[in-house]
C-alpha cells in the first residue's frame, strides 16, 4: 500500500514538473497592451495586477488588470509578459517576487 502511494505521488509530481515546462509558441507577434485606468484599490495594502493579452488558440483576448493582495509581506509583483524567443512568441506568466 505505502509502495501504490509513494509511486502515485511521484508519478503526480513528474507530470506537474513537466507541465510546467511545456511552452505554447504563437507565430502572431501580441497587439500593444490596451491602457486601463485604475479603479479605487478596495482597501490598503492591494496591489494592482496589470491587463495583458491571453492567447485563445485561435486569437489573443484582453485580461483586463485586477487588484490583489499580496500572499506575504515583502513581495512584488512582476507583470505578465510575452517574450519573443526564436520564430513567435512564449507567455511567462506574472509572478510574486
């Protein structure tokens, strides 16, 4: 039993591991980032998140920006971007820092 489960949450952390390595590449360079203006923060202490454009599959989509707090003190947000890496263009989703 403890065998079944050690390699079933191998076998987990692998497929996770390896996701997180898969890029999507879009051959379509991303339209400039459409200018928000920035509602009222809901309270102290949120930071705002800037839009950006998702990919769909077929078409880019605006997310538009959003503010959130962060998950601990002593962090900063890195915004979402898109990176040209050799014949398109790769997401790297935005982060705490």
């Amino acid at each position: 039993m403890f065998k079944r489960i050690v390699i079933g949450f191998t076998f987990g952390l692998l497929l996770t591991a390896g996701a997180g390595l898969a890029e999507v590449v879009v051959t379509v360079r991303p339209p400039a980032a459409i200018v928000e203006t920035r509602p009222v923060a809901p309270g102290a202490g949120y930071v705002w998140v800037k839009g950006y454009h998702r990919w769909d599959g077929h078409a880019y989509v605006w997310m538009p920006g959003t503010w959130v707090r962060p998950p601990r003190p002593g962090v900063h947000w890195v915004d979402h971007q898109w990176v040209h890496r050799g014949h398109g263009w790769v997401f790297v989703e935005g982060h705490w820092r």
